[in-house]
C-alpha cells in the first residue's frame, strides 16, 4: 500500500508554534509547580529582551517553614467592598520572589515584562510599577484585582489578561 508523505507546509498547518507569550507564560506555570502554598501554586518569571532574568515562585521565606509543611497561616482580609476573604500570610508572592531574586542578583527589572499565572494582587502591583516593569501577562484576573488595574493604568504599565476568567482557589 502506498502512503502518501506530508508535505512541509501540511506538517507546518499542523503545528502550531507559540507566540512569545504563550512560551514565557507556559514557563511560568512550570515554576509556579516549586511553589510551596497549594492555595494557587503561582509561577512569575521576569523577561527582558524575550530572555528569561528572574524566577519566582509562592513560598515561605527563605529558611521558614512553608504550608505544604505546616499549613497555613490564614488571615482575614476586609475588601474594599465590604466583602470579607481569607489569604495566606505565610508567603511571599511569586511575583514578589521574582522580583527578590532579580534585586538580589543585581539584575534590573527596568522595562521588563512579568508573567504570572493570575493577576497580582495590590501590593505586588505596586512593587511591578515601582521596580519599572512595563508589561505584565498573567493567564487569569485575581478576585480583587480592581485597584491593581487602575494603577497599572495610571502608571502605563500595559496588562495582558490571555483568558477572561478569574482565578478560584480554597478559601481555607
């Protein structure tokens, strides 16, 4: 029987290779899988000139035992709603860590784009806009992320959401 052999452009239709976001954001999720805090297991990687600069990932600080060790340490947060949610204070951000590890390796962060599994949250948004990152790409919006986007937006820091959803995790 005879096959017939594909052709360079139907193996090219076939596969379909990544835009740079999708590449650095698949990447981010890998190193969110070192996070150590099963409440979201965020990854962000910092990215300068389409080349990776810095790591980070949800965990306790350095030396400290993490939650999937001890549990977590819950505390209750009054959102600007009204509403009332619980987070873990036992870790730092991922996108905190990045930008950690950066500082700490004397890598500067000016005009670089951060990814991460889901929106950060305010306080890591000030640290993005006050570390000079310009860009950041995150998969999913974070539950109270409202002020981050109007000070992204104040301070020209574009903000690439790649799905339309808002990210769920435990409220324990």
């Amino acid at each position: 029987m005879f096959m017939k052999k594909e052709t360079i452009s139907e193996k090219q239709e076939k596969y379909k290779r990544p835009s740079w976001d999708e590449y650095f954001m698949e990447i981010a999720r890998i190193v969110g899988k070192r996070g150590t805090c099963d409440r979201g297991r965020n990854g962000a990687i910092i990215v300068k000139n389409k080349r990776i600069i810095s790591t980070g990932y949800v965990g306790a600080p350095a030396g400290l035992p993490h939650c999937d060790e001890v549990g977590h340490l819950m505390h209750e947060v009054i959102n600007h709603d009204g509403s009332i949610s619980k987070h873990c204070i036992r870790t730092i951000h991922a996108e905190q860590n990045a930008i950690i590890q950066a500082a700490l390796h004397g890598v500067s962060t000016d005009g670089a784009t951060i990814y991460a599994k889901f929106e950060p949250c305010f306080t890591c948004a000030k640290m993005i806009i006050n570390a000079g990152i310009r860009r950041v790409v995150c998969e999913k919006m974070y539950h109270t992320g409202e002020l981050t986007r109007k000070f992204f937006k104040d301070a020209g820091v574009e903000l690439v959401i790649l799905k339309n959803e808002v990210e769920d995790y435990p409220d324990q």
